[in-house]
C-alpha cells in the first residue's frame, strides 16, 4: 500500500566558512571559500513498504555506518531517479537521494535498504547521488551530501566520520563510520560496484585539476560534525516522529509546547532508537535552571533537585542549562528521594563517600565494600546531612543484596528485612540494589520489628490491608478507619502471617492514638492501653503512632490485666522494678533476683498504685547443655548458634532440640566445608521446594541407597550400590550469605507442606518429630531419626524446647 507523502523541512543548517579544513582540498577549500550553504532536507518517505520492514543487524534504528553511491547515469535527473526506484524498489533501492539542489528522503532510515549487496544493507544507512556537469553543482552536491552524512553520524550517535584504513570495516565496534560502495565491495563483498570514486576523480580532475578521494570528503563531514553534534541544551526529536526533547548531559526533557523555552528553537534530528537510549533522569552532577527564571540554580543527583543558596556550596560558579518550564516542579527536593546506588560526597571534601540506599546514606571505609571504586557525585555543602545513616530507615519496599554476593535478596519494610526464598513470593524479579558489604546485617529479619504505622499487604493480594502497630498488625475493613488511603507495600508472601493479630501483643512503650483524634494518647504496656493526661507522665513528648478506628477501644484499660511477666519501672525513678505477674506487682530492687537483665518499660507514675503486691521467688537453676567431651571451637559454636535459632524455631512451630540437633548432625558442629564456607547448616541441597535460584555450592555428600541402583559417583563413573550401602556424590547445596540466612533457609524450607507433621503442633515430641522428618525424605540414611534423638538427650538440647 502507497504511503502518504511527507514532506518537511529540517532547521539547523548552516554556513561552513571561516576555517581551513584538516585534509585540506582544493574542492573542500573552495566550497569554504565560496560559503555554499547545503540545502534542507526533504521528506518524501515511501519505502520501505509495509511488510518490508527489516532491521540493521544491530536492530532497529541501529546502523553501523553510512555508505556514499552514485547513479552512473550523466543523463538522469533526481526526480526521474527517485520515481525510477520508487516503482523498482524491489529490486534496489536506498534511503536518501542528494544533488546540487537537494536532500531528498525517501525511505525510513531506521529500517534498512538493499542497494549495497547482502552484507553492506545490513550495516549501512545508504545514500545516493545523482551526476551533476559544472563545478558549482559538482561543490554544492558534496557539501550537501557531506552535511546529510554528518546528520546520520549523530541521529545515529556514530561518532565521526573514519574510513576503514588498513583494519578494514569492523562491523561489530564501529570502526569504521562512512564508506564507500567501493569499500563494501572491496571488504565486505556480496557487490561488485566501485562508486563513487569514478564519478569524483572524472569531476574532480575536470573542474578542479586535482582528486577527491572518501579521506577527503571525511574531512567535510568531520567540519560539519564537529560544529552539529549534540551539546547540552540542544533540541532533537525522532525523525518521524514530533515530540521535541531537551539534549542535557545524555539525559533528555520532553516539550510539551515551545512556550516552555520562549518559544521555537532549532531542532536536530535523530534517530528513534538513539531518542529511546538517552535516559529520562537528568544525570548526577548537572546544574539547572527554569527557563526565563533569574532565580534559584538547583543541583540534579539521583533524581531529586538540590536547590544552592549560593555558588559557594558547591566550590564556586558551574555551567548550568535553563530547562523547560514546568520541569523543574517534577522533581523532588528532599534528599531521601536520591535513587537508589547513588555515591556521593560532599564538595571539597576527600572524605567519607556515601552510598545512598532508600533514602539512607550508608558511609563507606572502604572501596572494597561496593567491589572496587564508583562514579561519585559531590553534591551541595550541607545536604548530605540532611540523610539519616541508620539502615532502618530504608524506604519500605526497596530490594537490597549485599554487593558480591549472588545469594539472599531482602526486602525491606519498615525497617526490617525480609529475605527471599525466590522472586515468585513478590511477583517475580524486582530491581535490586548491591549495598556495602556489612551494612545489611545491621537490619532485624524478625517482622515483629516493622515500624509502627507501616501499612503492608501480602504480593499478589487485592484484600486485606494491615497496619502494623507495634510488632501486631491490624486488620482494616476499609481506608475510613484510619482516614483516607495510605501508601501500602506489597511484602512476600507468607511473611505477613508470622505477625499476631491480637492487640494485647502490641509492644510494651509503644504511644497509640486513635485515626483523627486530637485527645488521648495512650501508652501500650503488656497488653493494656495507659491513658496520658500529659506528656510529663512520660519525661516528655514521644513519637505516637495513629491506629485504626476502634482498635483501642477493645483494649483493656486495667494494670492487673497486663501480661505476665512484664517488667516496668516508673518515670524518672531508678528503683525499684516491677515483675507484673497474675495480676500483682512484685517489686526488686536487683536484676540478679529474677535471673538477669530484662526489657522493662517506663510507665506513667501511679498506674501501678492499685495492684497488690507479690514477692519476688529466687530464680530457678536454669538447666544447661551438656558439652561433656566437646571441642572448645564446637563449644564456642553452639552456644553462638543456639539461641537465635531456638528464637526462630519457637516462632515457626518447630522444636528448637530437632533443629539444633539437625544442625549439629549436618554441619558437624559448625565445622563442616559446607556451613564454613556456605552457611549451610543444614544440608539443604538446591534443588527441592521451596524454589532456590540463588548461589550454590557443590560438595562431595554421603547418600545411603534406598535400594540397589546404578548411580554416578563423586568422580562421575558409574558404580553399582547395594540397598542399604553408603556412597558419594557430587552435589549442589544452597549457599546463603550469613548465619542468619542459613537459619531463616531452614525454616523456609521446614514451611512446605511436605514437612507439615515435623511441626511442633502436630507431632508433639521431638521423638515423634525427628521419625516424620525421615518419613518426608530429610534424608537417605535410615537411622537419621535415632541420630537426632541421641545427639538430643545426650547434649540435653531439649532444654530449649
């Protein structure tokens, strides 16, 4: 089907005068001299038909090089060449044709032609020239032809112009940027054609006594480059298409209307592929002002505008670029915005370098932590300061791994971690970014840490949405009760469910307030809402979280209902303590009288004043492992280990005894290739649910048969075993990047439905636990379940169950 007919005009051309060009030619001089000034170009685009549309082999509207015919017809006009090729366009045809009057377009450039043979139509951008017979028109046509050229070099940011030397044309790095049908011929092959070096010598030697050879026409193109190709504050636009852009340091503005910039501008034209490349976010380190605007200059890093008070802060006066209007209102100011992976330093310093990670500025020692020196940014004297440093509070829903690391990705929430089992529990793949090493390990993985005031919803969800007060998260019916919508972050499935919804777990010191109110602040205390008639009861204002409507109201409001054994002081006084216990106070005035140092709470002078009193009954002989015959470095271990593992295995309906006693079996006490070096504790192999698409690490393992069967052994021969018989493999384990992971793999893992009876719940003993886990296929070896249950009772790890 024929295309409509296009036709435009292209601004931004020019005189070239003034200057002598490298190469110099007596042709090239003297178009200087006379100051011919090439032509507009004009669109009368018709090729390439539809379903003839092929990309450069780079893709679309990615050509390698421009490529210089001639028609090798002296009686043809460009007129009767254009419609020759038009109606024969499925034999040959080319993208632009040039005379002495004209630059006609008449096929899309960011598709391909065939006018070079097989290999060169793949590669080039194609133009044709059509014979001209006096020395003006032979000198207007190269000086067209040489602009038109130097316009595909930057629409399709080639670079300038380079033949191909003694290298020859490297299609695949660019080499070479504008050759002859000759050079295709002579290099490339598939063609035979040699234009349009005839064509310039016969005229050349004719008019000017002298040659014209591609090393010279480069040479006036390079002039035109060189004065044309894109700086910043430049105006370009797709060639075919209309919206017009801001050029600003490989960073692009989009117009919505001239007015924006006072109105039209020269505009350049590029190619939509090269358009597409340049980035949308204005680039670290730029300077910008409104256009029309005497006042404020503001520094661009990751994203957010910095606005200077004066040149001083950022070490004196900058090259700035006036933006369109309106730009400038789209960007944010404050500093918790800069994207994420963002250094920075702060001018004139040679100071700390900070990477900017949710709106945190983590300070770097060391290069080594980000895996070796980064681009950095010195942005305006006091604004880093303006960023808090703690990682807890990394913007809710950031994705961060720690940098040289292919292990544990983390979400975080309200200043948690959460880790990844896979990219399925959040909706699959998620930008990610690589923190310095160390400061991921500051973060708490336990959700019972999420910030108050966080609302979350589970992945994949269109229903309930909680907020989380306190370690609890409540449920909402509906936005009204906590007045009008709120940002909310979607967190991985499943860990939503690891927080309780009863109010009465709501941490002790935390200040609730009800959605809407301006009155009665209440302190949280083992499960009882302390109402404040004044901040001084407290030592003064505290941070007070706005809870749903109606949550407050169920609780109670009575101090002999706060929890047992929770333990509160009164303000501003030292002594003495108090246990809460079945419903009386029991005061002490040492820590020593209940076993050690505990969490208390400072609470409100009198609340205590009805509670009867109780007495406090010496601590009982806590039970203790027993490490009779243990190495001093396992010793060391197991006591390192054992508690926040207990912690986890209690939160997930597992008995803390199978899962120390399973690590200590697996990992040999902690010694093992596979946990020293993998943090794999527990011989969880790669393959297997829940899915594992992070680091592995292959060791040589035990396996028993279950049967006789042929397998392939730890050096991959073949080897026949006997039901019952020992034998070794080859194989993958998942490699996790801290203790902490390891363990939270191994909850993970326990968490499929495979393993439902191992759960503390359902087997009530960790006798019955330890036969279900050789029932769900823990492991090959028969006798596994009398292993655990030995190392159990003779290390006495039952006492953390």
């Amino acid at each position: 089907m024929k295309r409509k007919l296009l036709l435009s005009t292209v601004v931004g051309v020019g005189l070239l005068c003034g200057t002598q060009l490298a190469n110099a030619n007596a042709i090239n001089d003297y178009i200087v001299k006379k100051g011919f000034q090439p032509v507009a170009e004009k669109k009368n685009v018709q090729l390439p038909k539809e379903g003839y549309k092929y990309n450069y082999a780079a893709g679309y509207g990615k050509p390698e090089f421009v490529i210089i015919h001639e028609t090798a017809n002296s009686t043809s006009t460009i007129n009767g060449e254009i419609n020759y090729m038009l109606n024969n366009w499925s034999n040959a045809f080319v993208h632009e044709f040039v005379d002495d009057n004209n630059m006609i377009n008449i096929a899309n450039t960011d598709y391909l032609s065939w006018g070079a043979g097989p290999v060169g139509n793949r590669y080039g951008v194609q133009v044709e020239q059509v014979r001209v017979h006096s020395k003006d028109a032979f000198a207007k046509e190269l000086n067209n032809l040489a602009k038109w050229t130097s316009n595909q070099l930057i629409a399709f940011n080639l670079g300038s112009a380079v033949g191909p030397g003694n290298k020859g044309v490297n299609l695949y790095a660019g080499k070479a940027t504008v050759i002859s049908h000759a050079d295709v011929s002579s290099l490339l092959g598939g063609t035979n054609h040699g234009d349009p070096i005839g064509y310039w010598n016969t005229s050349a030697k004719s008019w000017f006594g002298t040659t014209y050879t591609m090393d010279d026409f480069r040479a006036l193109v390079n002039r035109y480059y060189n004065r044309d190709k894109l700086k910043n504050g430049d105006f370009i636009k797709g060639k075919y298409t209309a919206t017009v852009y801001l050029y600003l340091n490989n960073s692009k503005i989009p117009l919505s209307s001239w007015n924006q910039v006072g109105g039209p501008k020269p505009v350049k034209e590029v190619s939509e592929a090269y358009v597409n490349s340049i980035s949308n976010n204005i680039s670290n380190g730029t300077f910008i002002r409104e256009y029309g605007s005497t006042g404020t200059v503001y520094q661009v890093v990751g994203g957010v505008k910095i606005p200077l008070s004066n040149w001083s802060q950022v070490g004196g006066q900058k090259p700035y670029i006036d933006v369109p209007r309106g730009s400038i209102d789209k960007l944010p100011t404050t500093t918790d915005k800069i994207a994420n992976g963002t250094f920075i330093r702060e001018y004139g310093s040679t100071g700390t370098v900070y990477q900017v990670v949710g709106g945190v500025k983590i300070p770097l020692s060391n290069w080594n932590q980000v895996g070796g020196q980064k681009p950095t940014t010195d942005v305006a004297k006091g604004s880093i300061s303006k960023l808090p440093t703690t990682t807890d509070k990394i913007a809710n829903g950031t994705f961060i791994r720690e940098y040289g690391s292919t292990g544990t990705v983390y979400q975080v929430v309200g200043g948690v971690k959460i880790p990844l089992s896979n990219w399925n529990q959040v909706g699959g793949q998620k930008p990610t970014t690589d923190v310095a090493k160390g400061s991921i390990s500051k973060l708490p993985t336990t959700t019972d840490k999420i910030a108050n005031g966080t609302f979350i919803r589970e992945y994949g969800s269109t229903g309930t949405v909680y907020q989380v007060v306190g370690g609890v998260k409540i449920p909402l019916s509906n936005w009204n009760q906590v007045g009008g919508q709120k940002p909310t972050t979607d967190v991985a499935k499943g860990s939503i469910n690891n927080l309780p919804t009863t109010t009465d777990k709501i941490a002790n010191g935390t200040f609730i307030r009800e959605y809407g109110s301006t009155g009665t602040v209440y302190q949280v205390v083992g499960g009882v809402k302390i109402p404040l008639s004044n901040w001084n009861q407290v030592g003064g204002q505290k941070p007070t979280t706005d809870v749903a409507k109606g949550v407050i109201a169920i609780m109670s409001t009575t101090a002999d209902k706060m929890r047992d054994n929770t333990f509160v002081r009164e303000y501003g006084k030292a002594v003495p303590f108090y246990l809460i216990k079945a419903g009386k106070k029991h005061p002490f005035s040492s820590w020593n009288q209940v076993g050690g140092q505990k969490a208390f709470t400072d609470i409100p002078v009198g609340v205590l004043r009805n509670l009867p009193i109780g007495q406090i009954s010496p601590p009982a002989t806590q039970p203790t492992l027993n490490l009779e015959g243990v190495g001093s470095t396992q010793q060391a271990w197991i006591k390192s280990f054992a508690p926040q593992a207990a912690t986890l295995a209690k939160k997930n309906d597992i008995f803390p005894s199978i899962m120390l006693a399973q690590a200590t079996l697996e990992s040999g006490w902690g010694q093992s290739e596979l946990a020293k070096n993998a943090n794999n504790f527990f011989g969880i192999k790669a393959a297997g649910d829940p899915k594992w698409t992070g680091a592995v690490y292959g060791v040589k393992t035990a396996e028993v048969a279950d049967r006789d069967k042929t397998i392939t052994n730890w050096e991959g021969k073949q080897q026949s075993v006997k039901k019952g018989e020992t034998y070794y493999i080859r194989a993958d384990f998942r490699k996790f990047g801290s203790v902490s992971d390891g363990q939270q793999g191994y909850i993970s893992k326990m968490g499929v439905a495979r393993y439902a009876k191992v759960k503390r719940s359902q087997s009530k003993t960790y006798q019955n636990a330890a036969k279900e886990l050789v029932n769900a296929g823990y492991a090959t070896d028969p006798a596994y379940a009398k292993k655990l249950v030995d190392v159990i009772e003779k290390y006495k790890f039952y006492i953390y169950d």
